[in-house]
C-alpha cells in the first residue's frame, strides 16, 4: 500500500516556513565533486529521495561521503571504482534515477571515459537527453550502444575545447558540458546556453576550484581548460520552486506566512508574476511577508486584453511553477491563460480540479485558461493522485484550501522535490495526516 495524505482543507494558515536547498542545484553540484580528488564540502543539502540517491551511488562508487549534520556533507571522490559503471547494481539505481545522468560530464573530464545506463524519471512527456550527448560528442566524445547489456560505453580520451551551439537551452545539458569542458584541452564557447541561478552557482563553484569560466549569468559562456581543479566549500541557494509554491499556498488558502531567508535576487520574475495575480507580497530583509487576503484579483494587460503568464528559459518564468500558479488563479478574480510551452503533458492534472469544482478550459495539451471564482465558492475536497512532483504539491495547495476532506495518493512523487513536506505545514497549522 502506497502512502497517500488526508487533508482536512479549508482553514487558514500562519507563521514562518524555511525553504529548503534547491534540489536542482543539488543534483549539478554534488556530481561536480568527481571532478577533483581534494575534499569539498557542500552544505543546505535538501533531505529529499532524488538527492539522497544520488549521494547513495557517489559513495557506492568509491566516493568518501561524511555527512556533517543534517544538511551538510563533505565528499572526496580519490579513489573511483571505474569497474562499478559496467555493474547491475549501477544499472538499477543509475536507471532509477534522472539526475544519474549528471555525473557522465565529470567523469568524462577526469578519466576520459564512462559508461552509463538508459536513464529513467519523470512523467511530464518527452525529456531529451540528446543536448547532452551532442555536447560530449562536439568535445570529441566517441559513444557507442551496447544493447547486449544496456549501456552507452563512451571514450573520451582526448576532449577537445570547441564552439558548441546547444539545440536547446537546456540546464542540466548545459550544465554536464560545462563539467566535461573544465578540464578539456583548449577553449570551449558554449552558446545559448541556460544561465538559470542554479548554473550560475555551479559555475561559481567550478571557478573557486580553479576553473576559468567567462559569461557566467549569460547565455554564452567561454570555459578555458585546466589541467586539474581542488577542493571547495559551497552552499545551494534555497529552493526557488517552494519559495513560489509557498507564495500561492498562501494566497490560496488567505494566510499570513513569513517565508525566510529567500535570497530575493536569484529569484528572477517570480514574485512579479504573484504580484500580477493581485497577491501582495513584501520584503523585510531577506524574508518575503505574505499578508493574508480574502481577495485578489488577476491584473489585465494594458489594453485591457486577458492576462496570459508562460513558461520561458531563464531569466523568463520557470515551468516548475506554471501549476502552481494555475492552481492559485482557480480562487482569484478575473481570468489568465497559462501558457505551458516546455512539456506536453504537466497540464493534464486539471481534470482533478474540475471534480473540486474549479472553473479550468483545457484548450490544449499544452494551454490551459482559468476562470477566478473569486472565493465566492469553495473547492470541494475529494480523493486524487498525484502525476509528477510539481503537480502534487498543486493539488496538495488546492486540497489544503478546499472545504472538506482530500486524500492525495502516489505522495512519493511529491516527497521526491520536497522535504518532509509534510511537518513543515502541520507547523504552520495545516491539518494534514499521512496514512
């Protein structure tokens, strides 16, 4: 029996919540510890599945991993088991796991070869890892499909630096690539590469480990090789997905929620676009101070014409929080469009906030309008499974300002992006119960 939350909804909430470390930053900055032999500690680890399996499968290749205290580790990648990549063990967890697929630029920069399995992960429609492997490739890496046994042997014996034009400005691509062109030979210009906060940090990172890296911030990044890098300390930004998350929860659910430590200049467009939804937000320091409100209303654009709020690659709004904010906009007044251009099937959740009563026109697998019911009716709680990790804390925002009882199932997806989850709102006065 898979474990499922019961939600009584419909009450609002108040105090201070934490967000966690960013677990898209976790995942690039934990693989980039292979790339030296020296110690390097990372501190704000989130406890969370996809992290912690990742942390997992280093130490089972030969990393040394201590863990300082709950949100601190140190690793020291010395001696690396080369043997273990061609192994079942790594091909179930390496399978298992999306962010698997971070450590093949490290470990094609430092000993020129590795083989990985067919990745695994998410149900949000087709993720390429092509930009991946034409990057690699570009740099001279040399794949070749074994089908007896699964695995993409690669030989990367002689990186070369190169222009690389990435097809699409993928972060985890662009990231990879940056990490096999540190230690490549010669000059390497990425261009339309992604410059999210999360990449600007590992960038950051590589530099202090005596990486040359120009463009950071841009989307053309020039990356001189070095011959080795050393050891480091760096600490992930908090997570900007539930800083957004908390935002609309609460806005939803009309509660006065301080959320702390935020570091409001890595966050880009996200609290303008709260603040065109009518949600009024402040900052005092480096908290953001929601005040509770029984009303907000959508803005209009200037010639009065429908708000429409998109997903675009940074510095545009991420698409991590698209549910999120369709999800809000189901009590405001007035109507927006969302607008889901990256991935063809996040907005299928919908139909679980039709049966709570929310006013939603699907017009396409890919746009999605809502109607504000302005408060003037409840959603109604009901029972539900959550697809993917963005959409259930969606639903799980819905459910906690609907009248009545919900239960989410599959909550293992949602408990794979946010930690404890759970605890974190009971303290805040939810009344929500794992079963």
């Amino acid at each position: 029996m898979t474990n499922a939350f019961v939600i009584n909804g419909g009450k609002p909430l108040k105090g201070e919540i934490t967000p966690q470390g960013a677990k898209n930053e976790a995942l690039q900055v934990i693989s980039a510890v292979l790339l030296t032999e020296e110690k390097v500690t990372i501190s704000n680890i989130p406890d969370i599945k996809d992290v912690n399996k990742l942390i997992e499968l280093l130490g089972d290749m030969g990393v040394i991993v201590e863990r300082i205290n709950e949100h601190t580790y140190t690793f020291e990648a010395k001696d690396i088991n080369q043997d273990f990549f061609l192994s079942e063990a790594f091909k179930a967890k390496g399978g298992g796991l999306r962010g698997s697929i971070m450590i093949v630029g490290p470990l094609l920069a430092r000993f020129g070869k590795a083989s990985i399995p067919k990745p695994g992960g998410d149900k949000i429609g087709r993720r390429r890892l092509d930009t991946h492997f034409l990057g690699f490739e570009k740099l001279g890496a040399q794949f070749n499909y074994n089908p007896e046994n699964g695995f993409f042997n690669v030989d990367a014996s002689n990186l070369q630096g190169t222009y690389i034009l990435l097809d699409e400005a993928s972060v985890t691509g662009t990231a990879n690539v940056v990490m096999a062109a540190v230690l490549a030979k010669g000059t390497t210009t990425i261009y339309n590469a992604a410059c999210e906060p999360y990449l600007q940090q590992l960038c950051k990172m590589l530099s202090r480990m005596g990486a040359r890296i120009s463009g950071i911030g841009s989307n053309l990044l020039t990356i001189e090789g070095v011959e080795k890098l050393g050891g480091t300390e760096h600490r992930l930004l908090p997570d900007m997905i539930e800083i957004g998350s908390f935002i609309g929860l609460a806005a939803m659910t009309g509660s006065e929620i301080t959320i702390k430590d935020v570091q409001y200049k890595e966050l880009g467009m996200i609290p303008d676009v709260f603040k065109r939804l009518g949600i009024k937000l402040e900052l005092r320091g480096d908290d953001i101070f929601i005040p509770a409100q029984d009303h907000y209303e959508i803005e209009t654009f200037i010639d009065g014409s429908i708000m429409t709020i998109a997903d675009a690659p940074w510095p545009g709004f991420t698409p991590d929080l698209l549910s999120i904010v369709l999800v809000v906009a189901i009590q405001a007044k007035g109507s927006v469009l969302i607008h889901q251009k990256m991935f063809e099937s996040r907005l299928f959740f919908v139909d679980k906030l039709l049966d709570m009563g929310a006013q939603i026109i699907l017009c396409d697998p890919h746009r999605a309008t809502v109607i504000g019911l302005d408060n003037q009716v409840k959603l109604r709680g009901i029972s539900m499974t959550s697809p993917d990790i963005r959409a259930g804390v969606s639903l799980l925002i819905a459910a906690l300002s609907a009248q009545g009882q919900s239960t989410i199932y599959n909550i293992e997806q949602i408990e794979r992006g946010y930690q404890h989850i759970d605890t974190r709102l009971k303290a805040l006065g939810a009344d929500i119960t794992r079963i």
